[in-house]
C-alpha cells in the first residue's frame, strides 16, 4: 500500500513538501514506516528520532498497525515541550507535573 | 470555547465569556510574542498547526482539566500564522468557583497545551534567518547555548519520563480501527 505522511515545520522545510508518499507491505507497523522514511532521506531519519508519528490524529507507538487510508503525520517536538511529554497513549492521559 | 485563529486573538471578549455568576474566580494566561530569547532579537514568530489534530488534543487537555477541576466556563485559542512583537498567540481563560481550583487549571491547561498539541514555533531573527522551534531536536546549524538552555528548562521531564515508561509497557493498542 502507498500511505502519504503529513510534515510539518522544520520537516515539512526539510523535505520541500507538506506531504511525502511512502510505499509499506501490508501490514505494517509505524516502526516499518519510520525505517522507511529514515532510507529515503539521511537527515530525516536523524531527525525522527526526536519525532512521533500520528496515526487518525493519535500519538502512536512503533506497535501500531497502519492501515489503507490511515492518515498519517510526523510530528516534530512542539515548541513547549520535549518528547516524553507528548507521550501517545490513546487516550490522553497527562499523570504528570502538578502543581 | 477551543479554536485556532488566524488573526488577532480578542482576549478581552474571550475573558468575558468565560465570566459566569456561577464563578468566583477567572484566570487567564496569554502567550505573547518576546522580543529577546537571551541574547538573540526576534523579529516575529509564526506558529503552525496540524490543525484537526490540534483541535482535537485542546479538547482532550480541556476535558481532563474539567474532570480535575470544577470548571464553569474555559476558553483555549491558539493563533498561527505570523505573530508580531507583543501580539498574543496562546489564550487561556478559566472561570472556577474559587481562585486556587481557575489557577490551577489555567497552569494545567497552558502546560499540557505546549507539550501535547501539534502546533510549531518559527523564530524569524532580527538578524537574519529562520529557526523552527524543535526542543531536543538536533539541529545542525547550531544556536546559542543561551537559547538551548532556555528551552531545556522550560519543562522538569522526570515525571514525563516516568510516564512514557509506564505508557510504553502498556498493552500493544491500534489505532484506526474502530473509530475510524
């Protein structure tokens, strides 16, 4: 299957494009789709390192099944925060910093 | 109220919205453009979003600041595009029956909003050149250790630590079946 990958700022500038085309054997997981992503290009596979995948607008883990039609973003560490924070549990849960 | 905005973020109307009689107390907190990050002069900033996602992670974080604490109104709107000097780009406003309850949830909201909401920073410097704002990311044309060090300490990451540990040994889920 071919699934397109959403970038955004300095991976969106990176790549010269909003939106990369990444063929993977069903089924496929996210961490397939980062070892793709990481072969095409050696500085983005530096770069996702520090990033999540988004799977439908969820954190998701290197575990999760992609599927035909997922929709598919990299997400860059968010200027506020570093990247255990933006932890990809399903549902939300921030047991975290209070206060 | 949750949006993301492209123009000029009315915090004065969005305050009295979440005015309620049924409230104490309201806390707000805007995020606003600052001119110098150390030593280094910002010209203005631009902010992008993964917008549906976006939207979608300010109602989660607005939800679970409800269930903590007892919110009678909130608002949560986030600009992007070109932000100059001064200008706001990040409103919280929260309306609670008592004071401690409207600053805690505020702190909660602005804190968990930076963390887990896909929306991106890019310094354009007074000097020249471009920077999107990547904490932990390394980034090949350097920048001052007065900047590194700023946004290192932004946030205390052990409780986040403890808490990626936890999620990751968690049962394998999917995502993009049921909901989909």
């Amino acid at each position: 299957m071919i699934v397109e990958v959403r970038l955004f700022a300095e991976a969106k500038r990176k790549l010269g494009a909003a939106v990369v085309s990444v063929r993977l054997n069903e089924p496929a997981t996210v961490a397939e789709l980062k070892r793709s992503l990481a072969s095409r290009d050696q500085e983005l596979g530096r770069m996702l390192e520090s990033c999540l995948i988004a799977v439908n607008e969820e954190y998701a883990d290197d575990r999760v099944l992609i599927k035909p039609g997922s929709e598919i973003a990299l997400i860059p560490p968010v200027s506020g925060g570093s990247i255990e924070a933006r932890v990809h549990s399903r549902r939300f849960r921030i047991e975290r910093f209070l206060i | 109220m949750i949006d993301i905005v492209e123009s000029t973020i009315d915090h004065f109307t969005l305050v009295e919205r979440v005015r309620s009689r049924a409230a104490g107390a309201v806390c707000t907190f805007l995020g606003t453009a600052r001119e110098f990050t150390g030593e280094r002069r910002t010209k203005s900033l631009e902010y992008e979003a993964y917008r549906a996602m976006a939207l979608k992670k300010m109602a989660e974080i607005d939800a679970e600041a409800r269930r903590r604490w007892p919110i009678v109104e909130s608002a949560i709107v986030h600009r992007v595009g070109v932000v100059e000097l001064g200008e706001i780009s990040v409103l919280i406003a929260v309306s609670c029956p008592h004071r401690a309850q409207a600053f805690e949830a505020c702190r909660y909201l602005i804190d968990a909003l930076k963390e887990c909401v896909p929306i991106w920073k890019k310094e354009t410097w007074a000097e020249g050149g471009e920077e999107w704002i990547h904490p932990g990311l390394d980034d090949p044309r350097g920048e001052t250790e007065s900047v590194r060090s700023a946004k290192l300490t932004t946030v205390g990451s052990n409780s986040l630590s403890a808490l990626r540990r936890e999620t990751l040994a968690a049962k394998p889920e999917t995502i993009g079946g049921e909901d989909s």
